[in-house]
C-alpha cells in the first residue's frame, strides 16, 4: 500500500470538504448535509471502486484471489468511475437523509467533485508508472509536466496530470457559470458530461487499464454515462413531432462511439500512425460537445426561455 497516495487522497477529501462548506454557505444552505455526504461518498467510493474493478475483471481476479481481491488495497484494483459513483450515491443519500432536493445538493458538488477528481488523479503521482502513457521519444518532453521516469531513468507522458488538468478547467468552468442554476441538476448534469469527454481520450493514452481485450472498460463505461445524459437531456425537453427530431443527439453520440471504437481497433490492429487515430477521436470527442450543447440549448429555451 502506498501511503502518500491514501494520504494525498485523504487532504484531497478535507480540501474538497472545506469547498463545499463555503459554496453551502454562500448559498444559504446548512454544512450538514455536505459534509454527510462528503463523508458518505468517500466510504461507498472506495467500496464501490473495488466492488465494480472485481465485477467487471472477474474472470482475471476471482480466480486468483477469491474473495480476498474485495480487501486488497493496490491502487490498481480499483475502478476510477465506480468511485465517481460511490461519491455520487453518497451526495444522493445525504440529501434523502436531510430530506432535501438531491438535484440542489449535486448541483452544489458538482464543481467541487471535479476538483476531487483533479485531486485524485494527481495522486496518482505516487503509484510509480500506473498513470504513464507510452514512451516519450522527443527528449524536449521528457520532463515534468509532460512525463514522468521510471527507476531506470525512462521517460513515459505524464497522462494523470492531463487528466487533473481537464479535471481542473470543468471544475473553474462550472464553479463560475450562473445560468445552469435555473436547470435543476443541469450543473451537475454538464460537469459529469464534461469530465466523461475528455477521459475517453486520456483512457486511450494510458498504458496501463482496466481491459477486455482492445477495449478499455473505462472508456465503455464514460461512453455509456455519456449517451444515458444525452438521453435524459432529451426526455427533459417538450416531445418535438417524430422520434428522430427529439432524439437525433442521442443517436448521433452513438455514432460518435462508433467512431471510438474503431479508432481503438486501428490504434491496436493497424500500422497506421497513431496520430491520425487521435485526430479522428478528437473530432469524435468535439462531436460529443457539440450534441451537448444543442440538448442544452433545447433545455433553456423550452424551460428558461432562453
């Protein structure tokens, strides 16, 4: 077990904790509440991530370890989004137990979770390559930020801290934005969406993951999260005349993923330079955000009026 690690994530919880208490003050709100599910979502988070990495990687863990892979604590096991949601679940049930509205009190977190997410991904500094992409072969990148080095003096793409870095931008984006309040949950909504996006890039440059073969699990599971938001997105708006005009966004995202996909199958199947494989996810990715934007703007005007 590394220690830094558990003990950055520990001061990740207490900063995030202080965030949200005066976000909760500023709004008038007790700290109660957050603080309860600061706490709840920490304890379901870790237990959530081991539960989730064990069923999705059974075939891999339980015949190897049985029941005890649910008490080993390598960082490794653990999934990152089964985290997210233990968090998530945690804020839900704070709001059941202080009988307020769960959509008031995510929207609240909402920013502040992506700071824990920027947090948590810096941490993983501390877990020596776990975070390390491939190779950095251009010597004027290997440095920090860019790449970190083994014990053996190699450099390899420090995609962690890119992670933390995305994780900060839609952490500042979202903590400053006003007109997402008038939308019960659509803060928590976008903030949610917007660190799904970029994480199925960052999950293509890891070279270490949760895997079925070529397919990275986390990366399904941010796909996943982000057509069921385009979805609820859709069903939030007034039903325009025909099944497509209301939910075209959605099943262009699964196109999207398609796109995805087959960048993934070329990026481990093909010769073909990994640079035109990431070119073609970013357009997918960009495509993501666009079909975002058009529910989102669906949303104001039918429900804000404008």
């Amino acid at each position: 077990m590394n220690t830094f690690y558990w003990l950055t994530l520990l001061v990740t919880l207490l900063v995030s904790m202080a965030c949200l208490a005066i976000r909760a003050k500023k709004r008038g709100m007790k700290t109660a509440p957050v603080f309860t599910g600061a706490l709840l979502g920490a304890a379901l988070a870790l237990a959530m991530s081991k539960v989730l990495y064990a069923i999705l990687l059974s075939s891999k863990v339980w015949p190897r370890y049985g029941w005890a892979s649910l008490l080993r604590m390598d960082a490794a096991e653990f999934s990152f989004i089964g985290g997210c949601l233990g968090m998530t679940l945690g804020m839900v049930l704070s709001a059941k137990l202080f009988k307020i509205r769960a959509a008031k009190l995510l929207s609240l977190f909402a920013p502040v979770g992506a700071l824990m997410v920027a947090g948590v991904r810096g941490a993983e500094i501390f877990l020596d390559m776990q975070g390390a992409g491939a190779y950095v072969e251009n010597e004027a990148f290997a440095r920090m930020p860019f790449a970190i080095s083994n014990e053996w003096g190699e450099w390899f793409w420090a995609v962690f801290l890119l992670e933390s870095l995305f994780a900060l931008i839609v952490a500042a984006v979202f903590a400053v934005r006003k007109k997402e309040d008038r939308i019960p949950s659509l803060r928590f909504e976008r903030v949610v969406y917007y660190l799904c996006v970029p994480q199925i890039f960052c999950e293509s440059l890891r070279a270490l993951g949760m895997r079925w073969g070529f397919v990275r699990i986390e990366q399904v599971l941010c796909g996943v999260i982000i057509e069921g938001l385009l979805i609820y997105g859709c069903l939030q708006c007034a039903a325009p005349k025909g099944f497509w005009k209301r939910f075209w966004p959605c099943l262009a995202a699964i196109g999207c993923v398609g796109v995805i996909v087959g960048v993934e199958f070329g990026l481990d199947k093909t010769q073909i330079p990994d640079v035109f494989w990431y070119c073609v996810m970013i357009a997918a990715l960009v495509g993501f955000g666009l079909l975002e934007n058009v529910v989102t703007a669906r949303r104001y005007r039918q429900q804000i009026g404008n």
